[in-house]
C-alpha cells in the first residue's frame, strides 16, 4: 500500500518514525544499521575513515617489523569506497602519509622530512 505524498501523511511517517527511535537501543541499532548501509555520505566518510585507520596500523605495524601485514593493508585498501580516502591510501603507499608513533608512550612525534629544521 503507498502512502500518499501529503503533509499529514509525512508527520504521521516521522512521528511514528521518532517515536520508535525513543529507546537509545533502537537508536543505537538504527545508527549501526546506517553506518553499515553505506547508504549516506557521512556513512561513506565513516567507514571510510575506519578503514584509513587500520590501514594505518597495519603500515606501523610493519614499519615495527611485524611480518604478514600484506593482507591486512590489501584489505583495508579494497573498502574504500570514496576518492578522498583512495587518495589518502595512494599517499600513504608511496610514503607521503606516515603514521604517528610514540605518541602513547609519551614521546613526541616524528618529524617529517620537509619540517627538519
């Protein structure tokens, strides 16, 4: 059955929708089930920005010497879905995007080449 397209009939829609959103663990399922649709760009940047992030690990957990991260790095490669984060991707392939280390102990974080003083 379609609704009609009336103003009555889209309060009706987004009251009922609201009022099942009222419990956080509906809105908690509902904002999961955006993220994994991918249907919106926010949803898009966000998992996008997931997936940088682990591609960032695996490069300092190789830089660190950890062996089998090929797979890990291809992964996180192949989700990206939109160009900003396939761009980001390229730059960190050939060294122009490098992940901050140290930092969680305390100790500053690494220069970059065209910031030496």
């Amino acid at each position: 059955m379609k609704v009609p397209f009336t103003a009555p009939a889209c309060r009706a829609a987004r009251s009922a929708t609201w009022a099942a959103l009222r419990s956080p663990l509906s809105l908690t399922r509902w904002a999961v089930a955006g993220y994994e649709s991918r249907e919106t760009a926010e949803a898009r940047c966000g998992k996008d920005a997931d997936r940088l992030e682990m591609l960032l690990q695996a490069v300092e957990y190789r830089d660190l010497g950890v062996q089998r991260v090929d797979g890990w790095l291809e992964s996180a490669r192949e989700g990206l879905k939109t160009v900003t984060a396939q761009r980001i991707a390229e730059a960190v392939d050939v060294g122009l995007v490098r992940p901050l280390t140290g930092l969680a102990g305390g100790g500053a974080a690494p220069a970059s080449p065209d910031r030496r003083g």
